[in-house]
C-alpha cells in the first residue's frame, strides 16, 4: 500500500488577527505545521492549535519562520547559520512544549516561508536548521522541499527526513519551486492540480513550468486551507487519493525508518 501524508501551515492568528480556517482544515489533513511566534502565532494560539491537531488525531508539527512578523517570514533575511540555528532551537522548543503539554510527541519540524525556500539551495542555511531541529527534538522528522539540500543536511545529521511536495506550485526543472512572484507559479484549477498531486506520490514525476518531466519523491503534500475554496480543494486531493489506492496518514506512519 502507498501512504502519503497531507499537511498545511495553520496557528497563523496573532493576538485579535485571525488567519485561516484552521478548524476545518484540521478535519482533513494527517499533518500539522503550527507556526512558534516568530513568523506568525502567538503562545495562546500555538496551545489552541495543538489541541485542535490533538482531537484531530493530525500530527504536530513545528513550523519555525524568520523573525519577521510584519513580513509574515516571506521576506529573505540575511542571518548567520549560528543565528538560523539559534532561531529554530528557540521557535522548536517552544512548540514542543506547548505538545508536550498537550500529551502529544513533537512528530516533524518544517521551516516556513523564506527560510525554507532559501533553505532548499543554500546548504550552509540547511546544515543550520537541521542543527537547529537535532539539538531542540532530536526524534522529530524534518520535513523538507523534495531532493533539496535540507534533505541531505538532514541525513548528514541524522535526522529523519521526509520530503514534500506541493499540489498548488509550479516546479522548475531542478526541483525548486518557482517563485511566487513570477507567473505560473501557482495551480489555481484545480482539475489540473489534483492529478498532478497524485501523479507525484503514484509514479514519482512531475511537469516542470518549462514543460520537462522531473522526477520526485513525495512522502508529504502540502495543501492550504486558508479559504473555503482550499478546503474543498483538500477534501478533493484526499478521495483522489484513495480512488487512486493511496492510504492518507500521519508522516510517522509514512517515515518510519
């Protein structure tokens, strides 16, 4: 049987702002990445969020960004590695307390925003996060963009791994996702994305924006539910999946090495 895991971004509210529909996303996802306070998030809503991904049965995940609030950690920032480590051992330890609490394992860490993103092809920034992540919860997966240098800085740790992919962003022919801010970088319909989405876990290829069949590995789709469309976007991917004989489960069910 193929397994996949499902994941998204959620505990982005801060204070009196609220940000997407995490209550109903939670219904549908395996996998939680709840934003540590940095990026997004607040303490008050990492504890309401855990709770939420513990009635769910979704495994929770930390979701460290730049500390970059105004900017929601989409905006690169030119740190040390020491400095991105540093970062990750404070946003991941926080989110694990906060499980901990809860009575739930600290199952994977993924990085948010720019950090990922430049994470995938600066390996010094990869080494740092996996540093991060083996000093603050060294049982943790780190959940990394398919074949990027976060996945061998991760195995060079010795950290599991597990590597993502994505069924609403257009790839490039290296692996890297395009930009957000050139065209084709998103997948708005969604009778090309989900296809695609289960293409990429069944036969392990994916079109590239320029056309190329690349090939990739997918133990994790991310997916939004920041919208009521997305949330029926991901109820969408799931039957897919299932039609497609794939079993959808917690990423500690898909990485169990």
């Amino acid at each position: 049987m193929v397994r996949v895991d499902l994941n998204s971004d959620v505990g982005e509210s801060f204070g009196a702002y609220k940000l997407g529909l995490d209550a109903e996303v939670l219904k549908h996802v395996t996998s939680a990445n709840i934003a540590c306070g940095l990026h997004a998030g607040d303490p008050m809503v990492m504890a309401k969020t855990v709770a939420l991904a513990a009635e769910n049965g979704v495994g929770v995940g930390a979701h460290p960004g730049y500390p970059d609030l105004q900017g929601f950690g989409r905006r690169n920032m030119n740190l040390t590695p020491d400095e991105v480590k540093n970062f990750v051992i404070y946003q991941v330890g926080a989110l694990a307390a906060f499980a901990r609490a809860a009575g739930r394992p600290l199952q994977h860490v993924k990085a948010h925003g720019a950090l990922y993103n430049m994470a995938a092809k600066d390996a010094k920034l990869a080494r740092a996060i996996a540093e991060g992540v083996k000093a603050a919860a060294p049982d943790a997966i780190l959940l990394a963009l398919a074949g990027s240098e976060m996945v061998k800085a991760a195995r060079e740790v010795g950290l599991k791994v597990a590597q993502e992919v994505f069924a609403d962003r257009a790839y490039n022919p290296d692996g890297t996702l395009v930009p957000r801010s050139q065209p084709g970088s998103m997948i708005h319909d969604p009778e090309v994305a989900i296809p695609r989405a289960v293409r990429m876990v069944t036969e392990g290829k994916v079109t590239a924006i320029t056309g190329e069949e690349i090939s990739i590995q997918a133990d994790s789709i991310c997916v939004h539910g920041d919208n009521p469309e997305a949330i029926a976007f991901v109820a969408r991917i799931r039957d897919a999946l299932a039609a497609a004989g794939v079993e959808v489960v917690p990423l500690a069910q898909v990485i169990e090495r």
